[in-house]
C-alpha cells in the first residue's frame, strides 16, 4: 500500500483525509506532524514543505505539489535531487482560475473600479464603452489555466494574445513566444494577465522596462507569483498613470504586510492567494491517478522538468 504524507497551509486538513478515504481508500494518508515510520513513506503531498523535511524520509518516490506551481518544492535546497516532482493539473483549480480571470478582466473592461470610486463621490458620470472585440487582452503563460482562459475570454468576444517562453499555435489566439517577442506582446495588451510557473527567467519580468511597455492606461492582473512583479516598480507606474488600476492575487511576501502601500492604492484590488483554491472532491482522483501511474512504473503524469521549473 502506498503511504502518502500530507502537509496543507490550509486547515482543511479533515476534508482532505474524508475525501481520500472515499475516493482512494488504498492509499494510506499520514499528516505532516504524524508521520510515523518515515521509512514507510513512499510519496508526500506538500505546501510549502518545512526545511529539511522531504530529506527525512529515505523511501521517498514522488513528491506531489498540491497546487499548480511546483517552485516552492524546487526551492527546497535539502529536496531529494533523485526523487520525481508532478504538478497538480486540478479541473476545480482552473475552473477557480478562470473564474477569476474573466471577473477582473470585465471589471477592468466596463470600468467598475472607476464607477466605485465615483460612487464614493456621489459622482454620476457616464464614461466610454468599449466592445469586446476591440479590448485586446494579453495572456503571459499559455500552459493549461492560461490557454483554459484565453478560451474563455475569446467566447466573450475579447481579442486575445498570449506569450510563452516556446511556440504555440493556439486556436484564435495571436501567439508570440521568446524574450525577443515579449515587448511587442506586452505593447498591445491593454489588460494583462500573468499566469506564468516561477522560474529564474520570469522572477522580476514584470518590473520597470516591461510594465513601461504596456499601452498607456493599461491594467495588470497578476494570479501567477508575486515574484513575477517588482512592487516598487509596480507602485510608480501606478502613480504615473501609466497603469490604470490592478488586480493582484500574488505578493513577494505572503501575507502581505500590514502597512504595505497596495493596500490602500485607490486602483489596486488585493485578494489572498485565493484565485483559485485546491479542492479535495476535484483533486483527489487526479492525485490518486498520479500515485497509482508511479506505483506501477508508468510514466507520471505532469512530471516537472526541475531545470525548466515547470
């Protein structure tokens, strides 16, 4: 039987051992802080791993992040180099993602945070209204939530563009890939949408040079990871006016600290790393399927490249 151990930044610990029980009673979860024998220990689903944890357990075979980004396993500088990573390809996870995405998105397109702080005013003032199809809204990373939102946004009549670090011929999607094809991209984004994994390339992109590149009056929508934006940079393009207003799931540091300016930024709206949620009743069967594919020596499904990062 395989043994699988559990580790949550969330306290849905008991939804989490309720669903595996119903759905995958072969397989025998362990909580983080009772592990038992570790030597027992074949896989680990993991959040944010404490230090030194993974390297504890000497038969470990796969190491499953339980979201869709997997730097917070490949950061761990103690992480077993021999012991396979797979990310979490979650249907209620991008259902979640796309949710958010196409809610900012039209807030940004119909101009709602303009109208709340008119509202505030008591102004009553009827500003411009653009269709769909003449707002093109850009997608960094045209991975599986990307192009699930690019989707989503094209059947409400959006232009839509997107960028990946390699080529992509996506259906009704103006494809551009690689650092020489970024700026064009970004240039005709008037909404961006970052979605793209953490990696050495992308930590930073979204500081001064690349977010001067956006059309003047452009809005932000960041669910990928804080790293991705450099918040000074961010916060000046802001006041410039050179960004209209942003929507920000993701922060350098998590939560963000009470006092940080973006708080209170009359054109930011700031959620807490909840654009979209991991749920048992939607990932438990993919994570078994996963730990059953190793158990069986077959190939992992969404295995990570750790030299890419994704």
């Amino acid at each position: 039987m395989p043994v699988l151990i559990f580790r949550s930044g969330s306290d849905r610990t008991q939804w989490w051992l309720e669903t595996f029980r119903e759905r995958a009673p072969e397989i025998e979860v362990r909580l983080w802080n009772e592990p038992g024998d570790v030597s027992e220990v074949t896989h680990a689903l993991v959040w944010d791993p404490e230090p030194g944890i993974l390297a504890k357990m000497p038969n470990l075979k796969l190491i499953i992040s339980l979201g869709a980004g997997v730097d917070h396993i490949l950061d761990q500088v103690d992480r077993p180099p021999h012991v396979p990573v797979a990310r979490l390809v979650d249907p209620g996870l991008k259902i979640g993602m796309v949710e958010y995405v196409v809610y900012n998105v039209l807030r940004f397109h119909r101009r709602m945070p303009d109208y709340r702080q008119q509202q505030e005013k008591q102004l009553w003032i009827e500003r411009y209204q653009t269709l769909p199809s003449e707002r093109r809204v850009g997608i960094l990373g045209l991975g599986e939530i990307g192009v699930a939102c690019a989707q989503a946004l094209i059947a409400l009549g959006f232009d839509v563009l997107g960028w990946s670090r390699t080529k992509k011929d996506i259906h009704k999607v103006g494809c551009f890939y690689g650092d020489e094809a970024l700026k064009a991209f970004l240039g005709q984004s008037e909404i961006l949408i970052c979605l793209l994994p953490l990696t050495p390339e992308t930590n930073g992109i979204l500081g001064k040079i690349h977010l001067a590149a956006l059309p003047a009056g452009a809005y932000l929508i960041n669910a990928g990871r804080g790293a991705h934006v450099i918040e000074a940079d961010l916060l000046e393009a802001l006041g410039s006016g050179h960004i209209a207003g942003a929507a920000l799931d993701v922060f350098q540091t998590e939560p963000l600290p009470k006092g940080h300016p973006l708080w209170s930024h009359a054109n930011v709206t700031v959620t807490p790393h909840i654009a979209a949620l991991t749920l048992p009743t939607t990932a438990g069967p993919v994570i078994a399927d996963i730990v059953h594919a190793a158990q069986a020596g077959k190939p992992i499904p969404h295995r990570v490249n750790a030299k890419r990062g994704y």
